[in-house]
C-alpha cells in the first residue's frame, strides 16, 4: 500500500521559475487536500478538492493553482515561484466527503526552495 | 476564522517521564485529531476523537474531547525515545467550516 505519494521530495527554483507538484493516492479517497507547512506555523491549507471534478480554495491559495486530474490525482502548480514560497508541501486525502468524519492521510512532503 | 492554540510549543523530558499538551479553539469542533510528524514525513495520525467529552487510548498514548468542544488534550505515559517529534492537534467544525484547522504543533525531545 502506497497511501499518499507526492513527487518530488526535492526541488529548488529559481525566482519566476514554474513548478508543478504531484500527489497521487490509491485508497480511492474522494477528498484531496494541498497544505504548507512553515517553521511555527503548523500546516496550512492551500486548495482542496472535495471530489473529483471540484476544487476551492483553502486559507492561503494566492500564487497557486491545483488540478483534479481524476479521482487519484491532484496537482499544485505554482506559475511564477516567489521566495515567500518557499515551504513544505503536504498533499492529503480523506475517503469520504459531506457529513463524514474519516480523518486525512498525509503524503511525505515536498521540500521546495526558492532563490 | 478558526484558530487553534496549541501548548507547549516545545517540550524537553526524561525517558520515562509522562508528558501532557494540549489545543484550545476559538470556536466549536466536531472533531479533534492528533498527529505526530517525524522528520522528513509527513504527519501521521495518532488519535481521532469524534464526541464531547471521550477519551481514547492508543497504546502508551491518550487522548480527550473537550466538553466544551472547544479544547482537547493529549497525554504520553512513559516516554520513550522513539516518542521524539512534532504533535500537531487538528480540529474540524461543521457547515462551511468542515476543513482542518491545525495547531502550531508540539516539538518533543526526550532525553536519555
């Protein structure tokens, strides 16, 4: 069992450079969820995907964009990165949406600089 | 929004000693996860309460609701060091405020 896994671990970027991280999940989850994760923060929601073919947006979206690709995976993009970006990623997903109270499975994260 | 306080920020404790944190929230929670993240991984869940006032054991580990539904705390009995790492509380409420709130999170050294 894979649960959640997120491509690339690694990655560094030059300022205006573009980026798309992956997260797929095979434990036919309906919800998807991109957070970063910032020193003293905790995590932060970034996009999510209630099911697939819907996406809104979280507590901090501005300079990302996500695709629900299909059931499995959900993609964050960032368009033109800025060093504020520079974080820890984390995809989640959950098994059910509505009144549902199943809790989220976490990817391993993605470490992403910004120079 | 929602807010959750989560305390202490870091903590430094003898094996064996029994160790206690815990969230408070601004607003009412339907449901209170705690996570543990080791480094390099991602966040990895450890306890899911669901009712006001329940109390949920996971091995060395325990957990309650608050009756208030407004906090929640976690307990570890006899720490080990494998028990080193980050706890994070996380919190959903309900209608348009369902998604995660989390906590600033838990750093957690024990000591030989």
């Amino acid at each position: 069992n894979a649960g959640v896994t997120q491509t690339p671990k690694f990655q560094v970027l030059k300022t205006g450079q573009s980026m798309t991280l992956q997260c797929a999940q095979d434990m036919n989850h309906n919800s998807m969820y991109w957070y970063r994760q910032d020193p003293g923060m905790g995590l932060r929601l970034i996009y999510y995907s209630a099911s697939e073919g819907t996406t809104d947006k979280g507590e901090v979206p501005n300079g990302y964009n996500v695709s629900r690709l299909n059931k499995r995976e959900f993609s964050l993009r960032l368009e033109s990165a800025a060093p504020s970006q520079t974080s820890v990623y984390f995809c989640a997903s959950r098994p059910v949406t509505g009144a549902s109270n199943q809790p989220q499975h976490f990817g391993d994260g993605t470490r992403l600089s910004i120079l | 929004g929602q807010q959750l306080n989560q305390s202490p920020q870091s903590m430094f404790i003898q094996e064996g000693e029994d160790v206690s944190m815990n969230c408070t929230s601004s607003s009412i929670f339907n449901t209170w996860l705690w996570y543990k993240q080791d480094p390099g991984e991602g966040p990895v869940l450890l306890i899911a309460l669901y009712k006001a006032g329940e109390l949920t054991s996971n091995g060395r580990l325990t957990a309650q609701f608050g009756i208030t539904r407004k906090d929640s705390f976690l307990n570890i009995s006899a720490s080990i060091p494998s028990d080193v790492g980050i706890y994070f509380c996380a919190g959903r409420g309900s209608g348009s405020a369902r998604q995660l709130t989390f906590g600033s999170g838990t750093q957690l050294t024990v000591l030989p």
